[in-house]
C-alpha cells in the first residue's frame, strides 16, 4: 500500500542548483544597477549591450523554478528587479525628454540662422 503522507526530501544537488539560481538574480539585480547608471550617462550603445546580456542572464536564472525554501529569497530579488526597472525606464525617459528639448532648441537655431542668411544674401 502506497503511503499518502510522505516529505520530499531535498537533493543536495538540488539546494546547490537553487543557490546558483539565486547568485545568478543577484546578477541582474547587479548589472540592473548598472544600466540605470549607464542610462544617466546617456550612453544608449552600452546600454543596449548591458540589456542583452541581462535578458540572457534572466532567462537562464528563470529556466526552471526553484525548490518552495528558496521561493521568498527569489521573489525577494524578482521584486528589486521591478524596482531597478522601473528606475530604468523613468531615467529613460527624462533622457528622452530631454533630447527632444534639445533638438527642439537645435532646430529654432537653426532656422533662426537660415533666415539670418537669407536676409543677408
């Protein structure tokens, strides 16, 4: 007769692979941080390369779930990644705010000093 009442016991391969799993969100919580750096410093290449091999980094550290002891530890990080992204995007945005105002700005002088031109021609 089968026994209904019975603990999975955990591998310890398996904690090694949840630890992993959880150094690896440590990671992106870390190149995370950098990207909203990066972001300030309006240098788009950079961060394009950091967003690649974040989405790598996340794909791999999610591929599989994690034993019930470490899901708070990864909920945790999960949970400063959304802050961290959130930062990202509104640093993004006042970026591009701002490049719009300076292009903005860019095109008045530019068409301040065709018209100087053409009155003097």
């Amino acid at each position: 007769m089968l026994d209904t009442d019975h603990q999975v016991i955990a591998f310890p391969l398996s904690d090694r692979i949840a630890q992993n799993r959880l150094a690896q969100l440590d990671d992106v919580v870390a190149i995370t941080a950098s990207m909203v750096g990066v972001a300030e410093l309006c240098d788009w290449e950079a961060l394009t390369a950091l967003q690649d091999q974040r989405d790598e980094m996340v794909q791999e550290a999610l591929s599989e779930g994690l034993p019930g002891t470490f899901a708070e530890a990864a909920s945790e990080k999960i949970r400063t990644l959304l802050l961290q992204n959130d930062e990202l995007l509104i640093v993004v945005a006042q970026a591009k705010h701002q490049l719009s105002q300076n292009y903005k700005e860019q095109r008045s002088q530019t068409q301040a000093v065709k018209r100087y031109l053409n009155q003097s021609a």
